[in-house]
C-alpha cells in the first residue's frame, strides 16, 4: 500500500455538512480507544495523540509546539496526521495537520448546533477574532445560508478585520451581544468567564471551543446552572479541562448533569427538547475526532481525484 499525501490543497472538495455527518457516522460505531502522550525539551513540546476505531482505522496526530517560531517567522505548532488502515495496520496516508485540525474543531461544534440549536436561529454572534472564529463563520453558514454574523473580540481592530473578511458586523458591548444573539460560539484563550448566564436569552445556544486547559473558563457558573449541558466526549473533558471540571470540583454541577456525548446521538439523546431551553456543548476535542475528520478527507480527496 502507497500512503497517500493529503495537503491544503484537499479543502477545495470538503463540505462542513458532510463532515458532520461523517463525525455522527463514527460515534455510531465502536467507541475509540484513545491516548496522549507528552514529550518536552525546555519550552518544546511532542504532543501525539492516537486513536483507534474498530471498523474505522487508526490515527496518529503527532504536533510540535515551539513557542519561539513565530520570533522566526515560523508556525509555533506543526504536525502530520498519520491514518493507518484498519484491516492491515498498513499507512494509508499522511494528512496536513492544520487542514485536520481546522475541520475537526470546526466541524465538531458544527454538529453540536446541528443538533442543538433552533431551527429558526439566525443570528450569530462569535467571540474571538482568530483563525478559529473564521473556521466557524464559515461553518454556521454552511447551515444558515443566511446567518447574520456578529464578532466580538477584546481587541475591536481583530473583530473589525475578521468582520472585513467574512462580511460580518462588529459588536461593541459583549452583553448586548450575548443577549442578541440566538447561537453563540466562544474560541477565545480565556482564563476567567466572559459570558454571564444573566445575558443569555431563552432558546440560546452555546458551542463552547476555546478553554482547553483545566485552568480555562469561557462561561460563568450561572450559564451552566441555566443549560442544559452537553460534551462532544465525557473521555476529554471530565477531568481535563476547566470549563467541566472546576464547577464539577466546586460542587457547581454534577456528572449527572451531562445530557450526553456524541456517542448519545444515535439513541437521540443529544437533542433539544424545547425552543426555549438555553443548550451549551462543550468542543473538548480528542484523538478520535481527529480520526473521523482525517477519513472524512481521506475519503473526500479520492473521490476528487477520481472525478
């Protein structure tokens, strides 16, 4: 078996519909084995991250993080996607990193709000003028055609570029915004709450992306207490990342108070119930997203290439 080399190039023929629908086609099979490991060299990092999906395949996510790149004119992370074929353990093709990385972000809350938003929402509201941002106007309006896009940052110059770009507007004060809007996405670096329950209006919905870490919060204990909750993965957020795990410690919420992870949506379990419940998913990422995108464009580019 020749591997296949998937570049930048491939995203030309992905569609953020179908990647969702590939992200809930492999939650409907077995569930992942997944692991991390850490290498470190002073303020180097090896991150790799492997999963394994019977009936699906394997795949390595290898990143480098050099926080004295971009001093250089150089990306601080870089990586490859390995993806191993199921069947004969054999290397099936090297996937860009960036390109996985984006889609699977993106695509993972897309399919939160595919699945948890209104219907009838319209308006959107991203807080955070990153590449991350940008990922997910592109993907809401990959579901709304017609979305009214709002962007808010802490640096008003970043959200009026974004805004230029994307043909979006500006907001200037964040709690009008968060009350305005029927679909809110955060990808911020955030360490304290930006978004206070108290601003959010029934029938909102929330994709949490940018708190990581286990000392990142983008919402407030009174937004959670208000939700109903959802994980893309109880596997990588329960004790991993702050947004779940500091209320949880606190005694804020319970695990009880996790609706259900994407390996819920066949039973149906990952749904709203009602147009005026306010949802919140948490984008925890993990290894057998990364997977699921990875064959998802494996998969897109040999059909092109074929056609």
């Amino acid at each position: 078996m020749t591997p296949q080399i998937i570049g930048p190039e491939a995203e030309a023929r992905l569609d953020w519909i179908a990647l969702t629908e590939a992200l809930a086609a492999g939650h409907a099979l077995p569930p992942a084995e997944i692991a991390d490991s850490f290498l470190y060299r002073g303020e180097d990092t090896l991150l790799t991250r492997s999963a394994w999906i019977d009936g699906l395949g394997l795949a390595v996510k290898a990143a480098t993080v050099y926080p004295g790149n971009p001093a250089n004119d150089r990306p601080m992370i870089n990586g490859v996607v390995n993806l191993i074929d199921d069947v004969t353990g054999q290397l099936a093709a090297l996937v860009d990193f960036h390109l996985v990385t984006k889609w699977k972000t993106a695509g993972d809350s897309l399919l939160s709000a595919r699945m948890l938003a209104r219907k009838d929402a319209r308006r959107v509201l991203i807080v955070g003028a990153g590449k991350v941002g940008h990922s997910m106007i592109d993907a809401y309006r990959a579901m709304i055609p017609d979305a009214q896009v709002t962007i808010w940052n802490r640096s008003k110059g970043a959200a009026e570029t974004l805004a230029a770009e994307t043909r979006a507007e500006v907001a200037g004060d964040l709690a009008e915004a968060v009350a305005g809007a029927e679909i809110i996405a955060t990808t911020t670096m955030a360490r304290e709450p930006l978004i206070r329950g108290e601003w959010l209006t029934p029938g909102t919905h929330l994709d949490l992306i940018g708190a990581y870490r286990p000392d990142m919060r983008e919402v407030d204990d009174a937004a959670l207490k208000r939700a109903r909750l959802f994980v893309d993965s109880r596997k990588t957020t329960i004790g991993h990342i702050g947004e779940i795990q500091i209320p949880l410690d606190q005694g804020v919420i319970t695990e009880a108070d996790i609706v259900a992870d994407f390996y819920d949506l066949p039973s149906g379990r990952y749904a709203r119930t009602s147009d005026a419940e306010i949802t919140i998913a948490k984008n925890g990422g993990g290894a057998h997203l990364d997977l699921m995108t990875a064959r998802y464009i494996l998969d897109a580019a040999s059909q092109g290439a074929r056609a």
